[in-house]
C-alpha cells in the first residue's frame, strides 16, 4: 500500500440515512497504511445520539464536521471526502475552513456551485428521478420546534436495488440494521442562500469528483452532468463501483483518495 510522509488527515462523511459504519473498509486501509483517518456520524446519524426531530438546522446536522475541521491543528491539512448527499456538508466545512482543507472529495456526491443554493443540488436530482424511485422507504413527517419536517427512512429493497447491488452481501445487511431516518432539510434557510457558497471562499479549494460507474441510482450521466455543472472539478472514475463504492471498491477507492492526497501537498 502506499504510503506518504505528507501531513494529511482524511475526514470522511457520510450520505443520507448513513453513518461512520458504512466506511469501515476504507478505514482499514487507510490505517494500515499509516495514513490519519478519521470517519465521522452527522447529527442523528450512526450512534451519534440526537433522534433526527431533534436537529434543528443543516447547519447542526453538519456540526460534527465543522466542529472536527475548526478543532484541526495548524498545519494539519485535511483531505475532506463526502459521499452522496454528504457532499453538502464537506462544502459547508470547504466554505468556513477553506484554508484547512488540501482537497475536496466528492464521491458521487452532491456538489454545489457557486452563486446557487445548495439545495438545487437535491432539487435536480428529484427532477431526474421517477416517483416510484425510492421504492419501499418510508416518509414521515416529523413535529419539531421549526415546524413539520420531512424525513426518509431508506427501505430494504432500495438499499439492495439501488444503493448496495454490487456490494457484498454482508455489507447490504449491516445497512438493513444501521440506516436511521434521514432529512435533507430542503426547508432549511441555509440550503436556500445563493450567497452562502463564495469563490473566495468554497471556490479556492481542490475538488475532486469521483464517478461510480456502476451506481444504479445517482447514474454515470448525472455524475457526469454534476461534474459539467461545475468547471474546476476534476475527475476521476471508479468501474464497477456502486453507490456505496466505499463497500463494492474499497481498494480502488483507497488508491483514489491517496493519489488525491499525495496530489495536493
């Protein structure tokens, strides 16, 4: 495996419904190679202990990671990597922290744009998509101190279908007893500010979008239009990943992340 003497710190997040849980072949592999690596729970998410009716904000449910990048020591440069709708969180940390951050890593994932909410984001793929696409998932509404929210549960056959159908078997069942209700918090006033993401700011960091080919529910094209939404990105691609290309490649997934560390010095 390769190793760097580079001061790198990998902080990995997570997507919707997800935890820290869903990374732990990478994490094993960064690890063994002697790189830094931490994988962290969003709010409500994982074992962090908040039910979701309790998070009142985008900005709260992302409170792990700006907390972890803010707590980050001078000179620890830290390679950030979103999955899915984890994307929106490592550019909230990209838009405060940018001068912590080496690269940004978007797997598959959400990837504002400058000058646009972050909830267009969400709002294109809802386009994309029939209305039978999340399957069995249950939708709740939830009562909370905000008002009426909406939250996702992810269903069983939508994990095996869409998400996990090239990852191993084992992996999709972990996911069956872990997923916890999820929200993308459309409603929120920070997914809806246009000024919010700066190219001062969010726009100076290295982003780097990863493309998993074989991913049956966010697909190659609307990578590939995320990533043509969004000049300055660069590319790179992963064969036969699915959704969760952190379970169906997590060795070429670890090779990626390094090449992008070692890149970015």
């Amino acid at each position: 495996m390769e190793r760097s003497s580079s001061d790198k710190h990998f902080i990995l997040v997570h997507g919707l419904s997800h935890g820290a849980w869903c990374w732990y072949r990478v994490v094993a592999r960064l690890r063994a190679a002697g790189h830094r690596v931490t994988a962290l729970d969003m709010a409500a998410s994982g074992v962090h202990p908040a039910r979701i009716d309790e998070v009142a904000s985008f900005e709260d449910y992302s409170r792990p990671l700006l907390d972890a990048v803010a707590a980050a020591p001078d000179g620890e440069r830290l390679v950030l990597v979103g999955h899915s709708l984890g994307g929106l969180n490592v550019a909230l940390a990209m838009e405060r922290f940018p001068r912590k951050v080496a690269a940004a890593v978007l797997l598959a994932a959400c990837m504002p744009r400058v000058g646009r909410h972050m909830g267009i984001t969400i709002e294109e793929f809802m386009r994309t998509i029939t209305p039978d696409f999340f399957m069995d998932s249950k939708t709740m509404v939830l009562n909370t101190e905000q008002g009426a929210r909406t939250a996702v549960l992810l269903g069983p056959n939508l994990l095996a279908t869409k998400l996990y159908d090239q990852s191993p078997a084992e992996d999709l069942e972990l996911a069956k007893l872990l997923v916890r209700p999820g929200c993308q918090f459309m409603d929120d006033p920070l997914m809806k500010d246009e000024t919010l993401l700066t190219d001062g700011n969010y726009g100076s960091v290295k982003r780097v979008f990863v493309i998993a080919k074989a991913d049956t529910s966010n697909t190659e094209e609307m990578q590939r239009r995320t990533v043509d939404l969004s000049p300055g990105a660069e590319v790179e691609e992963i064969a036969g990943a699915d959704h969760m290309a952190m379970l169906s490649k997590p060795g070429e997934l670890y090779h990626v992340l390094v090449k992008i560390a070692n890149k970015y010095d």
